[in-house]
C-alpha cells in the first residue's frame, strides 16, 4: 500500500514537473502535535511518530527522523522501500545536506505546511502551491472544527485585555503581529479547544493591531456570548481562510516569526514589510503567574493521586491475562475520577520490556505485549486538568529483574535528582544545565538520544518552549534554548535503554523559584511539583551516596505528606512500606 502510495506522488511530481517533494509532520499552523487531517507523512510512509520528514524523488523515497524515533521507524517502514535516515549519526546526510546535492532539482511541497524560515534555506527553483498528498488521499478525514471556549481568570491569572496590551509594548513601531502558533493564540486571548488530540487548542490565526485584534476560526466554533466578551475587547472574529486574504492588503511593518508562519501565509505579503522576531507571547507564557503555579500545582495534587493509587493497583493486581493497553487505560480511569480532569495530554507511553527502549511507544490492540510478573515497565503520561497539564514518567519494576536493570535504574535515578536539586546564578541556559543529568549517565558511557527536559503549557500544550534542558542551544541552526527563569516550569527525565532489552526513565516536573540574591547576582533552584512517589524496588543503593539518599527520602516523604489523606488506610501502609531507603 505504501509503495503503491509512493509510485501514485511520483506520477503527479512528473506531471507538475517536480523533481523532488518535502512531507514534513506538520500542520498550517507549524504545530508539534497535529490533526487527523494534517498526518500526511504518516499516510505516505506508514511511520507514526510525531515527528519526521519525508522526501520523494522521481525514483526513491527518505525518512529523517531523530533518535527517538530509530527503532519504531525502521520497524514500521520495514519492506516500503523507504530509506531511512537517522539523524545525528555520522556519515548520515542531513535534509539539507541532501538537498545540496541536487542543486538542479524542482523541489516542491505543500507552502501551508511549511515553514517560510524552512524554506528561505532552500534553491531558487522550489513550488509550494500543490498539496500532492492531499491528491492521493481519497479518504482524508476533514479538518477538526471543534467548539472553543473563554478559559476562565480563576485558572490563567490574566486577562486577554492585558496579555494584549503587553504584546503591543513589544510590537514597537509596528503595525501587526501576525501570529499562527496555537499555543500562543490559545494564551493570549484565553481561549481553549479540542481541535487537537489531547491538545486544548483552536485551528486558528491571529493578527494584532494598536488598538484591535482579529482572529480568524471557523464557523460556528465560538457562541454568541463568547463572540459578545471578545467583542468587548476590540477582539474581532472572521473566517478562518480570510487571513490568506487580508495579508495582502497590510502595509507598513509586520511582526512575525519565520519559523512559525507558513511559506504559503508570508508570500501573500506584498505591500509590507516583514519583521522577523519571536513572538513576544512565548516567553511571557513560560513564565507562569502566580494564579498558574497555585492552579498547576493542585493539578498536580490530583495526578499524584490518581498515579499513586495506580501505582498500587499495578503492584497488586494480577498479571495473568493483562497487556500494556489494559494498563494505560486502567491509569486514565484513576485520572479520569480527578475533579476538572479534561483529558490525557498525550498518547500514554506504557512500555513493557524491551518495548521500554521505544522512546515514543504507544501499545495499540492490534499490537501490545503482556505484561507479566517480572521485568520492568515504563509509563510516560499525563493529563489535562481545567488547572494544568501534567506529565509524569515512572519506571515500576513488576517483579524480577536483573542486576544490570538496576544498576541503569539507579543510575537514571541519580541523574534525575542531580539536576532536580540544582542551584544555579540567574542567566543560565538549559544548556548549561544538562551535563548535571547527562554527565552521571556518561560516566557509564551511555547516553541517551533526546533532551533532558521540556517546558510544560498550561492548559497547552504538554512540550512548550522557549525553556527546554537540552545539550546545545540551537537545533537547525535556531534558538531553542533560553534561560530558565523563575515561574518556568520544566520537566527533568533522563533515562537509559538498551535496545531489544529494556528501557528507564524517571521524570518529575520542575518549577524554577528564586533562592537568593546577593552582590554576585540571584541564585535559582527548582521545586518539584509532581506528587508521585519513585519504586524503591528498583534501587541498588550502593550505588547512591549518603546525600543522594537524603534528597531521594525527603522527596518521598513530601509526596507522602502532600498525598496521605487522599489514600486509603491498606495504601497509606503499602506507602509507608515502599518509600524509604535504608541510610
């Protein structure tokens, strides 16, 4: 089918003289997570991560995708004939390596689902009107045109009128912002969806004035009383295609960033001038306000109950006829009984074994593994609470295991609590911090091929920038990585795997407070805000010296606190059993 798919694309590339044609996992909007609509690449490879590009030429066909990804993308495109490219591994060509070498080619693609930063790096001889793709998918689901609601003061802490108002000082002397990023859309103007799997957001763009704004959705997705308060904020609401219209007519100058408008958007503008910048709104919104951290923070008081009452369940229920799906659904049942729960914020990540090493598995019914009374289990989720969203990786050990199992159990563990107990001078990148987690896991000459750490939306978007805990600052050549600064919050979870055996990681979310300040400058550390006690079952202990037993004690002894009277009397006893370690 794959192949038959392949040959079909090709054919139309001939017909529109296209030599070679660019499928990113993208949507309109340049999103990380996108809509059944937008899952082109996945039609045409048969690939199903979430991140990925794929590039047809007239005889052959590529894959580009990073570390997270080797293993379930050479298993998923085994026997399509596609190449598969691993990224960052030497002698692999990068994207743009590639392209270089065929300097006299046609490159066409889709301008919507393109990026115009991505595709100033490109030839002269490019076409970007011709959704290919969209040709060959006779059974495309529609576009996802959802109902959107006003998020209300008591969860975001700030009005629309003054998130705009901030935007505007950081406008300058510009005429517009043009913003088509959801999540910043979504934040500023205090607005949730569901047009997105476990993503709260509204298919949606923005354009900001001096003294208006307009958004652009789709029919009916707003009531007329929401339309009536936006209304009175000098928000205006037209269609959401009238944008590739409008942007013909502005002048003047035009905030917007490159990276984040499509090509197809940026090339309607013919009489202004464009201003390349980020949006002013990604920062602000890393930063939480107080009403976000007290909000998130009982999130993540509800998702600690709902996990530790799971983790009970799983350590005591029985393993006979039971596989990695009926687990991720029993977890969403214990969220799901949490006040406000909305939803997961992504496809749980419950990986028995081996299937651990799959950075980014997902068990489906047509293909899981039983789980049995022994070996270890990871489960990477969270949830979308109306206060927060959350995400937690626990690493539970469901019997026997092996002593190198927990020697890289300790070892993740060590890493995980090295970074979480940092303190550090104010200015300091993610960059900056990663070796504290990475540096333990290298001593053991292993790595681990991914970041450290992401920051977390609000009610968003489950990996948020500009914070992130990452070994380099730019990735592609763009910035990626600022400082992290008090009210961020990021998520701290190396790991271990070994492919075809295993896989561990332990993952809490951290907020970024003040410690002090003084003639060298302010001092930073992190609290950490998830409420899940870590499985002691998997610790070597000889491994960890008498401070690291003290910060891992004090963690689960605050967890115990903040969760105890939410538990019943036989889990309160398990608890008090399978917390500590021995110092």
């Amino acid at each position: 089918m794959i192949k038959e798919r392949i040959k079909q694309l090709q054919d139309l590339m001939k017909q529109h003289d296209i030599d070679l044609y660019i499928i990113p996992t993208s949507d309109d909007h340049q999103s990380e997570y996108v809509g059944e609509y937008f899952k082109c690449r996945q039609f045409m490879s048969g690939f199903t991560g979430s991140a990925g590009t794929m590039v047809v030429t007239h005889d052959e066909a590529y894959l580009w995708v990073d570390g997270r990804y080797f293993i379930q993308a050479e298993n998923e495109i085994k026997d399509t004939g596609i190449h598969l490219m691993k990224m960052g591994l030497p002698h692999v060509l990068t994207l743009h390596e590639f392209l270089k070498q065929h300097p006299d080619d046609t490159i066409g693609f889709d301008g919507k689902v393109m990026a115009y930063g991505q595709v100033e790096g490109l030839p002269n001889n490019i076409i970007g009107d011709y959704d290919l793709v969209g040709e060959i998918w006779q059974d495309r689901p529609a576009l996802s045109c959802q109902k959107a609601y006003l998020y209300d003061l008591q969860y975001c802490g700030q009005s629309r009128k003054e998130k705009l108002e901030a935007i505007r000082k950081e406008m300058k002397d510009y005429s517009y912002h043009l913003i088509t990023s959801l999540d910043d859309i979504m934040w500023i103007f205090n607005i949730r969806g569901q047009d997105v799997h476990c993503n709260p957001v509204v298919n949606s763009y923005a354009l900001i004035e001096k003294d208006k704004a307009t958004l652009y959705v789709q029919k009916n997705v707003f009531d007329q009383k929401a339309i009536e308060e936006l209304k009175q904020d000098d928000i205006n609401i037209k269609d959401y295609y009238d944008i590739y219209q409008d942007v013909e007519y502005l002048t003047g100058h035009i905030m917007l960033n490159k990276n984040t408008v499509n090509y197809s958007l940026v090339s309607k503008i013919i009489h202004g001038e464009i201003v390349n910048q980020d949006n002013p709104s990604q920062l602000m919104k890393a930063i939480k306000n107080d009403v976000e951290i007290k909000a998130t923070k009982n999130a993540h008081l509800k998702d600690g109950i709902a996990v530790t009452k799971f983790m009970y369940w799983l350590k005591h229920c029985s393993k006979d006829q039971i596989n990695e799906v009926d687990i991720s659904n029993k977890l969403e049942t214990f969220r799901s009984q949490q006040e406000n729960f909305l939803d997961i914020s992504f496809d749980t990540i419950c990986a028995y074994q081996a299937n651990g090493a799959l950075m980014h598995y997902h068990a489906s019914e047509k293909q899981c593994s039983s789980v049995h009374d022994s070996g270890l289990l990871l489960i990477d989720s969270g949830g979308q609470y109306l206060d927060g969203t959350t995400d937690i990786t626990r690493t539970f050990v469901l019997g026997d295991i092996t002593q190198e199992q927990k020697h890289a159990f300790t070892v993740a563990l060590k890493a995980m609590l090295r970074l979480q107990n940092a303190h550090f001078i104010q200015g300091t990148t993610g960059a900056n911090l990663d070796i504290l987690a990475r540096g333990i896991v290298y001593e053991h000459n292993l790595d681990y091929r991914c970041g450290t750490g992401h920051g977390v939306g609000h009610l968003l978007s489950v990996h948020e920038g500009p914070n992130s805990i990452r070994p380099r600052d730019t990735v592609a050549g763009h910035k990626t990585n600022s400082a992290i600064l008090p009210g961020m919050i990021t998520t701290d979870e190396p790991g271990i795997y070994k492919e075809g055996q295993y896989g561990i990681r332990h993952e809490n979310e951290l907020l970024c407070v003040k410690e002090a300040e003084n003639e060298y400058g302010t001092f930073l550390k992190f609290e950490p805000i998830t409420y899940v006690p870590f499985d002691i079952d998997g610790i070597d202990a000889s491994l960890l010296n008498n401070e690291e037993i003290k910060q891992f004690n004090e963690y689960q002894k605050m967890v115990y606190h903040k969760l105890e009277s939410f538990m019943t009397d036989q889990e309160k006893q398990w608890l008090q059993d399978h917390l500590y370690i021995a110092g």
